[in-house]
C-alpha cells in the first residue's frame, strides 16, 4: 500500500465521488489489516504450537520409551492403533453427545424453575450443591449397578458433570434483565410467562451459551473420566488397556485423539452459539 | 390557555411509604392532583422527592399505602392499563428485535393483530422521523432515534394517557431541545393526556400548560405553575418573556426549597 499525496488541485469533484473515493481507500485500509491481523493469529498459535511439541519431543528424550512415547512415536502409536481407536471412538462419541443433552435439558430446565420461583430456589439449592459435593468418579461403581455396564453410567455422570455451570449461568442471565425494560412489560400487564418468553429467554442468551460451552468440555471429560473408571469399551477403556498393557504409544495416541475431540466440541457449540447470538442480534464483537 | 375536558388521572391524599433494605422512605405525602384530559402537565423537583414513584404509583407499578388513584373514574391497583403509553429514561427497547418490532410490542402483549396494526406502526415511525429504519435494531441507533422509537411504542395501541418519566434525561441538550420541538409536533397532532417527569426546568416550562413542583423527604407538592404560554409552543417560545419568567419563578421556587433546608 502506497499513500500518494494528494496536490490541491486533484482533490477537485464533488462530495458523492470524494466520499466513494474516501470509503474504497479506508475499506482497502481495513482489508489489508485484517489480513495482517490474520497471518499474526496464525503464527502465534503455530509457534505456540511448535514449542509444545518441541518440548513433548526434548523431554521423551530423557525418558525410555516404555514410559513416555515422543511425537513421533505417538504417531506410530496413532498410525497402528487406528482400527482400534475407530472402534472405540463412537461409544464415547455418543456418550459424550448424550451426556451433553440430558445435562443442558438438567441445567436450563432447573435454572429456568430457580429463577422463576424463589421456593424452588430455597428448596432444591442445597440438594444441587450435594450433588456437586459428591465425588462423582466414586458414584459410577454404584451407578453401575443401577444403569448396568453400557452407556447409562457414563451418560449420568457425564450430564451430572455438565450441568451444574449452565444452572448457574441460566440462573443469572434470566434474572438479569434490562429493569427498564421489566417495567416496561408490567405496564404492558404481561403474564410471568410473556416476561419469561419474550424477555428473559432472549436477555439470557449470551450465559447460557457461555455456560453450554463450558458445559461441552465437561461432558467430553465427564464421559471419558466414568469410561476410565467402569468402562470395557470407548476411548477411556482403551487408554486404561493400553496403559495396562504397557502400549505407551497407543496411549499417547489416544490422548491426543481425546484432546482433539473435546476440542471439536467446544468449537461446535462455538459455533452454534455464533449463529444463533447472530440471529438474534445478540452478538457483541470487541473488534 | 385553552380548555381542557374532565379530568383523568386523580390522586387522592395518596402517600407512599415503603422499606428498601434497612432503609425506610416516606418517598410521598399527601398528594392531591389532577390532570385533566389533553393536558400536559409536568413534575419537577431534585432527585429523591418522589416524582419518579408518583408517575409509577399512578401506572400502578408500585401500590400506594394511603389514598386513591384513579384513571378515567376506575381506582388503580395493578399495571397493564391499555389506555396507558409508558416512556422510560432508557428506551426499554429490545435488542433482539428490530425497530418496527419493538414499536409493535405493545400490540403483541395485549393479543392483538400484528398485521393489522403494522401500517400504524409505519405511520408513527414517519410520524417519529424513523422512516427507513424500521429494519434496523437499537443498537444502530443514535440515543435520540432510540428515545423516539420509545415515543412510537408508546403511541401505537392509542392510549389516552402518556406516562413520561424523564425520557430526554440521558440525551445531549442539543438532542433534548429537538426532541422536546418533536414531542410538542407529536402532541399537536395527536393530543393526548400527558404526565411528565423532569429534572429539567426549562424543559418543563416549554412543553406543559401546568408544572408540579415537588419537595423533598417526604415528598409533597409544594406548588403548582401554570405556564400562560399558548399552543403551539415552537422554537420562538424559548426567547419569549413569559417563557423567562415562568422557568425563573420556577427555580425560585426550588431554590427556597434548598433555603429552607440549610435554616
């Protein structure tokens, strides 16, 4: 980009074309440095991400490789195993999935009951906060016994997991209104449930995406963490084999699969929230 | 000064009292008022003498504890009157809804035909000069294109009675004075029964044929002003002598009201 000036004379013509000029000239500004912008992101994280590796790769030098297998070997770990893993992957998928659904319906359903009605709130908050107290990895053995050895276990502890920081953020965002706008619907005679409807909902969408999102990883870790404890199939049992039968690369592979999933999920819900926060002109950019 | 019709909102000896926290507030004390119909009539007074919680007492936002309220005959116990128009210091708009939404809100709440009272809505929002941002969300709009959108929202049920509580109070003078032109237009061409609460004398005085003072804890009225001033009030008003005098006799009357507290 060159800025050339501009002698007196050539800044001649009328305000329509000065202003077409003035907008293409700031508009190419502003696409140049976006890209900039966009190549400084992607280097950043690169180089975050090479350092990462490199010291994953320096350390594993110190280490035999029957404890810590490096990149590389992890790789081979990903590249033998690959059968096992597509295997194991769509049990956890959908647990993670279901977790992830039944504590979202748990966490806005219950939030939604709290913040309407201060006896549910009095009456449920201390039976919540048990069931975050209690440990929950220790619940699956019992957990077991009730829902067997399938997905039901892993689902309950993942959506138990979940759920409790959507409650909290659902809570607060339908609490949370605009107290102008409340008035305006009491002097509009509006029911509990036009307020709830046509103001709260919408008032509390940024939380309860926020809260989804945390929500998310929770679940991945939630159902991953109850597969490691009482599981024989999905990605968590197939780290405890592997762990068990000393397949250090297996083990690595499966972990970086693990991370990269749980990732996946957050991006999605990312994304999802986007849309809809869009849709609804919700969205606040700090750009 | 023209004649106005039977009155429409009357407060009887009402007083308010109320509990916030550890604090109690005898926010209203004996209040005796009436406004009559198509008359516009301001309340002043410093922040804390009530006025805000007279204008809500009367909406039927907060019950009284003493006395009688009633609008057009009917005693005032819970909101929701349709043939009430609500502004508030903020525009209260939706920022999930565009322009045009949000002005047919009011519609939407009392059950009644969106489609059918679209045209109105467009019609206010020309009246309003919005015309060409009816597609637009708040947040694309100046504080003074907000304020009027809220005018508009106010309108479109054609209520009788505009319950304003200090609407211009966050806009920029400049943007105060136009909108304070705008609202006179607006009233010209669709008169209607308006309470207005102001902090802003001048304000007052321009827009009201009868200005409440009020006095602090607990709030009482200590006056009321009756602004000889025809209508139409246009921008020449401002330079008038009775304009002058009116807002000073009403700062005199709120500068002895700090007078008296120092003694």
């Amino acid at each position: 980009m060159t800025t050339q000036r501009l002698a007196p004379a050539q800044l001649g013509g009328n305000d329509a074309d000065l202003f077409a000029r003035f907008y293409a000239q700031e508009m190419e500004q502003e696409r140049v440095k976006r890209v900039r912008r966009r190549v400084i992101y992607a280097v950043g994280r690169a180089l975050i991400l090479g350092a990462f590796i490199f010291a994953w790769w320096f350390t594993a030098k110190f280490y035999p490789p029957l404890l810590v297998a490096s990149p590389a070997e992890a790789w081979d770990g990903f590249m033998d195993g690959r059968s096992e893993i597509w295997k194991h992957a769509p049990t956890t998928v959908v647990e993670i999935a279901l977790g992830f659904a039944v504590g979202s319906v748990l966490g806005i359903g219950l939030g939604a009951l709290i913040a309407q009605s201060r006896l549910a709130e009095v009456v449920l908050r201390p039976y919540i906060i048990v069931s975050q107290a209690v440990p929950k990895i220790a619940l699956a053995p019992i957990l077991i016994i009730f829902l067997g050895f399938g997905v039901g276990p892993k689902v309950a502890i993942a959506a138990l997991i979940c759920f409790f920081p959507l409650l909290e953020n659902t809570i607060t965002g339908l609490r949370r209104v605009d107290p102008d706008s409340y008035k305006l619907f009491q002097s509009l005679g509006a029911s509990k449930m036009q307020v709830f409807l046509k103001l709260r909902l919408y008032s509390a969408l940024p939380l309860i995406f926020g809260g989804l999102r945390i929500a998310a990883v929770l679940a991945t870790l939630g159902a991953i963490v109850a597969e490691f404890v009482a599981g024989n199939a999905g990605l968590g049992a197939l780290l405890v084999i592997s762990l068990g039968t000393f397949q250090t690369k297996l083990m690595y592979a499966v972990m970086v699969v693990l991370t990269l999933m749980a990732y996946t999920v957050y991006i999605i819900t990312q994304w999802v929230e986007h849309k809809a926060l869009e849709r609804t002109n919700m969205l606040v950019t700090h750009e | 000064m023209e004649k106005q019709g039977s009155p429409v909102i009357s407060c009887e000896d009402v007083h308010k009292f109320y509990l916030a926290g550890d604090r109690s507030v005898y926010a209203l004390k004996s209040i005796n008022l009436e406004v009559r119909e198509r008359e516009f009539v301001s309340i002043v007074g410093k922040s804390g003498c009530g006025k805000s919680t007279l204008l809500a007492c009367i909406a039927g936002l907060l019950p009284v504890s003493h006395g009688e309220i009633r609008v057009a005959g009917d005693k005032v116990t819970k909101p929701g009157r349709r043939d009430f128009g609500l502004v508030f210091q903020t525009s209260a708009l939706l920022r999930w809804r565009t322009t045009l939404d949000n002005v047919l809100l009011p519609v939407e709440m009392f059950g009644m035909s969106k489609k059918e009272y679209e045209p109105r809505a467009r019609d206010l929002l020309k009246l309003v000069e919005l015309e060409g941002f009816e597609n637009r969300y708040p947040n694309q709009l100046s504080g003074g294109m907000q304020q009027r959108a809220a005018i508009a929202r106010a309108l479109i049920h054609d209520p009788k009675v505009l319950l304003m509580d200090e609407p211009f109070g966050a806009l920029d003078a400049q943007t105060r004075e136009s909108m304070n032109l705008e609202l006179m237009k607006i009233w010209e061409i669709t008169p209607k029964t308006v309470l207005f609460v102001t902090h802003d004398l001048q304000e007052a005085a321009f827009l009201s044929h009868r200005v409440v003072v009020m006095s602090a804890r607990p709030g009482t009225i200590q006056e009321i002003v009756e602004i000889p001033i025809p209508h139409p009030r246009t921008r020449e008003v401002l330079y008038s002598d009775a304009f002058l005098q009116t807002t000073r006799r009403l700062r005199e009357l709120l500068s002895a009201q700090a007078d008296a507290k120092k003694e």
